[in-house]
C-alpha cells in the first residue's frame, strides 16, 4: 500500500507540473506490455500522454516498477516508435531504483580494496542500477531523470543525474593466481553532477526540463 500510494503521488505530482508549464496532460494506466507480447500481460504501467491532439504530441513513462531487462526493452521500443518525444522517469525510492550500497562500497574503500581510491564522499554516490537504469543510461549519455519523493528529509522534485563508471582497481590482488585487471563496473556508476526542478516542467527533446533548473557540480 506504501508503495501504491508513491506511484500515485509521483502520477499526481507530474501531472500537476506539466500542466502549470502549459501542457495538455492525459494520465493513463495500461497493460502495455500485454498489449505487445500476451505472455507479459497483467502489468499495470503509468504514462503521461502530453499534448496529445497535436502535432507536438509526446509521453512520459513512469517507471515506478521493476520490470525485467527484456522487457522493458520492448516497452521502450514500442514507446520509442510511436512518440518521437518521449521521457522515462524513474521512482527514486533506494529500494528498487537508485540504489546505494554505501556500507559495502566503503568497505572496499577503507579496506584497500578494490575501491580504494575512491573518497568516502564518492563511494555514498555510488548508485547500484538495475537493467532499466542502465538501458536508459547507455542511451542518454549517462543521464536518468528521477522523481523524488518527499520525506523528512529530502523535498519533492524530479532530479536528473549524470552519472560517470566506477573503476575496480586489482593491484591488491597482484599476488593472486588469477591476474585480474582494473575494469569499470558494470552495474555500479557515480552520479558527477545533478539538475533539480522543483516548478513548472516541459517535455522537449525527450528530456524534462525546465527553465529555473539550478545546477550542483561536484568537484
């Protein structure tokens, strides 16, 4: 129930900013995965249809749920061919998207280990994808958009990370029978830089964006 109501206030909140940045906003629930392949129907999905009697017409996929990597490939491509603006939020609630392993990713660190030239800074920022994620960001040039929930101590927006590899360093491990070399992860990326928007909010280029966007580099 906790998470239902997320997926409706993260639906509501998005509906709400697109129609203040000028947007005629259709929210939809759908099988959409049924609608392609039969053996995937029974899951549900949220979308945003924006603008949706014009020519300027596009859609906001809500990910708000884990699906697996076939999937949501499929989803994507399907959305991709119908609407040439199109945009993929992600719900960022740790759990099941933007994920931190802070605890094991710093005892890699402080242990010498194969994180160890990484800060304690960098290894908090460290975000553990999942297939959907890394979908996304392989084809957006690391970016992914998330809405952030509200709570006691985070404020209610949509959020877009750039986020850069993580590198594994081996030279601990110089003595072992294996010679293994430094590789970045393939499931473990380090957000470098963040957008927030907290007003009115416009679909163009399939990004979301909006004009007061205050940046936050990290050095």
């Amino acid at each position: 129930m906790v998470r239902k109501h997320i997926q409706e206030r993260m639906l509501e909140y998005l509906v709400d900013k697109f129609i203040h940045g000028g947007h005629d906003v259709t929210p939809r629930r759908n099988d959409l995965l049924g609608k392609i392949d039969p053996r995937w129907s029974g899951t549900i999905s949220n979308y945003l249809l924006l603008d949706p009697d014009t020519p300027a017409k596009g859609i906001v996929f809500l990910v708000d749920q884990a699906y697996t990597a076939r999937t949501f490939r499929a989803l994507r491509g399907s959305i991709r061919n119908t609407f040439s603006n199109n945009a993929f939020i992600f719900l960022k609630d740790g759990k099941t998207y933007f994920r931190n392993s802070a605890e094991r990713h710093d005892y890699k660190r402080g242990n010498g280990l194969s994180l160890k030239k990484y800060t304690t800074d960098e290894t908090q920022r460290m975000i553990l994808f999942r297939p959907e994620e890394r979908i996304v960001a392989d084809a957006n040039a690391r970016r992914i958009q998330y809405y952030q929930p509200d709570s006691a101590r985070l404020d209610e927006k949509v959020i877009t990370y750039t986020f850069g590899p993580v590198t594994f360093d081996y030279s601990h491990a110089h003595h072992a029978a294996i010679d293994l070399k430094n590789a970045d992860s393939e499931r473990i990326f380090i957000w470098k830089k963040k957008d927030e928007i907290d007003g009115p909010i416009t679909l163009r280029n399939g990004r979301i964006e909006h004009v007061a966007t205050t940046a936050h580099a990290v050095q």
